[in-house]
C-alpha cells in the first residue's frame, strides 16, 4: 500500500483543501469548553495547550459539532481522522469525564483514537466499541516487541518514537506483523522522548518583554549553560564524564535551536516504502493552514514523483532536497533532519 500523508486538521475550512493538497489521512483534537472550565492550561486532554502563541491560532477543534462536520465532509472524499487523547495519564478523578467523551467521539464516526496512556487503551476496550486504537509516541514501543505488546492489546497502530533511527525503524518493521506502523517526517524534532517527558508547556505567557515566545513555550526551550570537568578523574572515570558532557552539548544545542525550525525527514519515504510504512505524520495541529497545505503539498509532489517516476534513491534524495531548498528556503543540514543517516549516505547523495 502507499504510504499515506497525515496531516494534522483543527477548522472545518482547511478540509477540502488539505485533501486537495495530498493529505490521505487526517489527525485532529476536541478541547470542549467545561474541560477549560475545570482544569487548568497545565491539565492537558491531548497533549496541547488551549492556543498556539506564534500563530494565535488553536490546535482544537471547540465543539464536538465541529468534529461532527469535519468527520462527515472527510469521509465525503474517503479520508479517514483521528482523534487524539494521548497525554500520558489522566487521574481516576477524570475518568467519568473521559468515558462520556470517548462515547461522544464515537458518535461523531471518528476512525480511530489516538492513546498514550495505558488505561484508557483499556477503557475503549472494555466500552466494547468497534474504533480503532493507535498508540500514541507517549506509549514509547522503542522495538518489535513492544509494538506487539500493543497489538496483542487490541491497537491497530503504533507510531513510533521521533527518535528511532531508519535503521532501527526497518527494523522494527521488518519484525512486526499484524499491525500497522506509523512515523513523523516533518516539524518538531523535539531533543527529548515524548513518552517520558514531563516538562510544562505552554509557558509563553510569561516571556520577559523583548526576548522571543518561542523560547519559553516549553520549559524544555529555557536557555541554559552547560559545563563539566574531569579535574581529579582518571581512566573510566574521566571517559565517562566526557561521555556524559556530549550528551549534554547536544541538549544545550537544541535549547538554542528550536525544534519548530523546519525539521524534515522527507528524504526517508524512499526507505519507507520500502518498509510498508502505513503512514507519515506531519506535526503541527495549531500551525497556520498555509503552512500546513506547504507541508503536504511538499510530501504528495516527493510521494508522485517516487510512485510514477520510480527513480532511484539517488535521484530521490536530489529531488526532495532540491523541492525543500526552493519551498522552505533552507538547505538540508543534519541537525534538523529527522533521520540524519541519509545524510550520511555517500551512496545516495547528489554529486
């Protein structure tokens, strides 16, 4: 099968363009106004806060009416959404609410529910309800083994961590049967692991007067200096303490550059295809809807010419690096490529 561009949707306007673009799958969120009214920006339902500080746009759908609409004018053109209630865990005291959200969503025709956490994989489960479950990246299936794990419990769909390697992904998918996998390939390269972050987001509010939003949406962005010494160590002791000290350079350099700044992965679909990847996942449920028709459009015109041109990977890797230079205005550089081994690949790389 194909490999499907999912794109993330939060107005009923941006439909019909967006499959017009290329999307082939649609991902979206409900953030009802009695959830805001009884939990605070930090209680997150689907892992996004209540607006976008650098667009002032909402990543949520308001109403389950609009979900109502949305769903009915997708399937019009035979594109599936899915909803999103994947925040890591939720507290006993939520459940009721959730039951009668998840009830809700079931009868808007949703075509799956996205989960992170665990019991509420269970909860759908026990509501004895025909919906499809895909595992959220907060459910960490990091091999083969843990993405069965999920498909022995009844998920029909594992996205797998950003930060898996291709060769790591093709390995898990050549290990895994009976269920579908899914992975990211643009925006948000994030520097830590989804399924164990904790860090607060949505900290913009308190940005100091002259410095830039985007430095503190997330506690994770706040700049920091790092240092380390290896005076007194010697031998294992000392190699360590360097070791460590590259991992923390890496951080500090994501807390200079933020993980918004056009990440891509794009040259992976060859790899992908190859791999029966169901899906591709593009972040950004609150991005602008321009910026979300570039993002797809991007994909379906690498996509056509991989599927009608049949090229080699070589060639692959030429075209899409050529169409991401002219449509986001700046070269591929290894730090924000999503899986920096095709980078590396002498083999496949425009001479």
């Amino acid at each position: 099968m194909p490999v499907k561009i999912i794109s993330p949707l939060s107005t009923i306007d941006e439909i019909e363009p967006l499959i017009q673009a290329g999307a082939g799958e649609f991902y979206c969120g409900v953030l009802p106004a009695d959830w805001r009214e009884n939990y605070s920006v930090a209680a997150s339902l689907n892992r996004r806060q209540e607006d976008t500080p650098v667009y002032n746009t909402s990543p949520h759908f308001t109403s389950f009416d609009e979900l109502d609409q949305s769903v009915a004018a997708a399937h019009r053109s035979g594109v599936p959404v899915f909803l999103t209630l994947n925040e890591h865990y939720y507290s006993q005291a939520q459940y009721p609410y959730l039951i009668k959200y998840i009830e809700r969503a079931l009868a808007s025709n949703v075509d799956a529910i996205i989960v992170g956490d665990i019991g509420i994989l269970q909860t759908i489960l026990d509501m004895n309800q025909r919906i499809k479950i895909h595992i959220s990246t907060a459910g960490t299936a990091f091999n083969s083994s843990a993405v069965h794990f999920y498909r022995d419990l009844g998920a029909s769909r594992v996205i797998l961590p950003r930060h898996l390697s291709l060769e790591e992904i093709g390995e898990i998918a050549a290990n895994t049967t009976g269920i579908e996998l899914e992975t990211f390939i643009l925006n948000s390269r994030c520097a830590n692991v989804d399924g164990f972050c904790t860090f607060q987001h949505g900290l913009a509010e308190f940005v100091p007067e002259g410095e830039d939003r985007r430095d503190y949406e997330n506690a994770c962005m706040m700049l920091y200096k790092i240092s380390a010494s290896v005076k007194g160590l010697e031998g294992a002791e000392a190699d360590q303490v360097l070791k460590e000290k590259i991992s923390w350079e890496r951080q500090h350099f994501w807390s200079a550059c933020h993980i918004d700044d056009q990440p891509c992965g794009a040259c992976s679909l060859y790899e992908f295809d190859e791999m029966g990847i169901a899906g591709v996942k593009i972040v950004g449920r609150g991005n602008l809807t321009q910026r979300k028709l570039r993002d797809v459009g991007f994909l379906r015109e690498a996509l056509d010419y991989l599927y009608k041109q049949r090229p080699t990977k070589k060639q692959f890797r030429t075209l899409v690096q050529n169409l991401y230079k002219k449509l986001y205005n700046s070269p591929c550089l290894i730090f924000k490529c999503y899986y920096p081994s095709v980078l590396l690949d002498k083999t496949a790389q425009e001479v």
